[in-house]
C-alpha cells in the first residue's frame, strides 16, 4: 500500500500530493536528554548479586537462602524506585534546565518533524 501510494502519480494526484515524492531531510538535531541515570551501575550490581544468591539458594536448596532472597529483592526493588525518583536530571526542567536540553538549531514555536508544535 505505501509503494503504490508514493510512487504512483495517479494516486498521488487523488491524494492531493505532489506527483513526484520529495526525499526526507532532517533539518533539527534531537532534544532527548542523554544523561546517564546515576544509580545505573549500582542497581546492576545488586542484580548480579541477587541472582547469584538465587542460583546459589536453588542449587542448594536452602529455603532459608531462598526467603533472604526474595528479601532483597524487595529492598533493590525500593532502592530502585528511590533511585528512578531523586536522580531524575529532568527534574528541575522548571528552574531553567530545559533549555540547557534543547538543541541550538531547535527554535522555539517551531513545529517538529511529526507536526506537534513546541510551544505548548
């Protein structure tokens, strides 16, 4: 369906679309923040280790070894939803981050590529 509508100019011309498609060029560099999230490595860590406590615990067959796991499991899981909540570099956007995370060919008002505006 998208090769019959982009190359054939009959259908194109129904459409209301030029005859010829013109090629995509992208003319803004993106606006996502990049910055590494803090607590990656850490929660990385503790993952590896809690799996090993698990493989260990099977293995073993310690329920004991089992029921510690899921223990810090519960506790990674909380230190994991801490960590996604205070180091969040979005989250002074209203002090007057945001513009240290806009690109310097983006102008602001402009509409981006799919059409939503910037300026809401």
């Amino acid at each position: 369906a998208m090769v019959v509508v982009t190359y054939i100019p009959v259908v194109r011309r129904v459409l209301r679309q030029e005859p010829q498609p013109s090629p995509y060029e992208c003319t803004k560099t993106g606006v996502v923040d990049m910055t590494p999230w803090r607590p990656m490595y850490p929660i990385v860590g503790a993952i590896l280790v809690l799996l090993t406590i698990l493989v260990i615990s099977l293995q073993l067959a310690s329920f004991w070894l089992f029921v510690t796991f899921w223990c810090l499991w519960f506790v990674a899981l909380v230190c994991l939803m801490w960590g996604a909540t205070t180091s969040t570099p979005m989250a002074d956007a209203k002090s007057g981050a945001e513009e240290a995370t806009v690109s310097p060919n983006f102008q602001r008002g402009e509409s981006s590529a799919d059409g939503v505006s910037d300026a809401e």
